[in-house]
C-alpha cells in the first residue's frame, strides 16, 4: 500500500509551497529541506505529498513522489535533511490534513494513503 504525507508550507508565487522548485532537466518538481529520516522517506516513495498552508485548510498543492535525496544543511540544529522529488497533481489539491493534529506538528507523519485518487494511481 502506499503512504502519504501531510507538510505545512506556506503558499507563495503561482500557488505553489515556499520550499519548492522546479528542478527542469527531469521535468519534476523538488522540496525540501524536510526534518524527516531517510528510512521514512523511503517509505513515501510512490506514495503522496500534500502541503497546506495550515491544518485546518486542504491542501493546495502535492503530488506522487518520485523519489528523494538526503542533503546536509549546516544552518539546521538537525543537520540532515531531505528533499523529496514529486510530480505534481491536480488530485492533490483540496485534501484534508490526515495524521497529528496537536498545535505544533508541521507534518501529519506518515499514513497510510486511502483517498479514491491515491489508490486508483497506485493501481495503474
């Protein structure tokens, strides 16, 4: 079964989160630089990527994760960070945050990916 993964990100120009770039030689997009293990991200992989500008609003933008690298990034107290490669989808857009919900997660975690959207792909 796919996994998918809920992340706060502010939206900034043409709607897409803050911590995203279109990486153009391969024709995905990429974000980072995520607090998340290599060994839980490899479980995302296949799997979905959802931001929301907060818990309480759907996502505005996401898709199906292609892949993603470990990088280092020396202005973080954890220095290893991830960078998650995705295709975006318009299916992605207007999903409710699933996973934590207490005051301070900037992520949902992992769960387990159960919307119609994500299983009808998975299938294909």
């Amino acid at each position: 079964m796919a996994m998918a993964v809920h992340l706060i990100s502010e939206p900034v120009e043409r709607n897409q989160p803050r911590n995203s770039w279109h990486d153009d030689p391969r024709n995905v997009f990429c974000s980072g630089y995520w607090c998340i293990t290599a060994e839980k991200a490899e479980t995302l992989v296949g799997g979905w990527l959802y931001f929301h500008a907060t818990k309480a609003n759907p996502s505005y933008y996401g898709g199906r994760i292609l892949g993603f690298r470990t990088v280092i990034r020396e202005e973080f107290k954890r220095k290893n960070r991830i960078v998650f490669d995705f295709m975006p989808s318009k299916d992605a857009k207007g999903s409710p945050w699933r996973g934590q919900v207490h005051g301070n997660a900037w992520t949902g975690q992992i769960v387990e990916a159960d919307f119609p959207h994500e299983n009808e792909l998975a299938d294909a």
